[in-house]
C-alpha cells in the first residue's frame, strides 16, 4: 500500500516507515502531523479526489535541518563587477507512522 501526499508545494510518495525530507513545517520534533492526500493504492484498488481525502496518512516530526549550502556567483564581463550569494534550505525530515483507509 501507499499513498501520494501533498505537503510544502510538492508530492511524494510514501509507503508505511519510510523517512523522507520535506519543505520546513511548523511542528516540533517529536510531534504527528496529519498530511494530505491525493491518491492511495493499496494493490488494484486506487483511490483518487474525494475517496482519496477520507485516507489518513500520519508522520511523525524526525528532525529538522538545513540542506547542503549552494554557492551563487554572478558576475559581468568586462564591468569588475562580481557578487557571491550562498543558500541553505531548511527542511523537515518526516517518518511515516501510518496509511488507513476511511
């Protein structure tokens, strides 16, 4: 079984105990969030739209961190004009506790 949940602009998909990094949510750690849904499989049976928002997908808060830094650096030729910008985006490392269907 799994299901395609929807949390921080982007869908992935998820089966039972699978850890996974998501856009930085407001829950501390240790605490269950509820995700959305957007369509479940369990086997040949698939369920999409309004089944697919009674399934309950449950993770729980693992971590929460900032990814690998990437280095921006633009510049003009010619103009000794050169500017470095650097980014580190934060993340939320969520663990999936569990799929039911409603």
């Amino acid at each position: 079984m799994y299901a395609i949940v929807k949390t921080g602009g982007k869908q992935y998909k998820v089966t039972e105990g699978l850890i996974f990094e998501t856009e930085l949510l407001k829950a501390e750690v240790g605490s269950e969030v509820a995700l959305e849904v957007v369509l479940a499989a369990d086997g040949d049976k698939v369920l999409v739209g309004s089944d697919a928002a009674n399934v309950k997908v449950s993770a729980t808060v693992v971590e929460h961190g900032k990814g690998k830094k990437i280095n921006i650096f633009t510049y003009k030729a010619k103009k000794n004009i050169r500017k470095r910008q650097g980014h580190r985006q934060p993340y939320t490392k969520l663990k999936v506790n569990s799929i039911t269907l409603g």
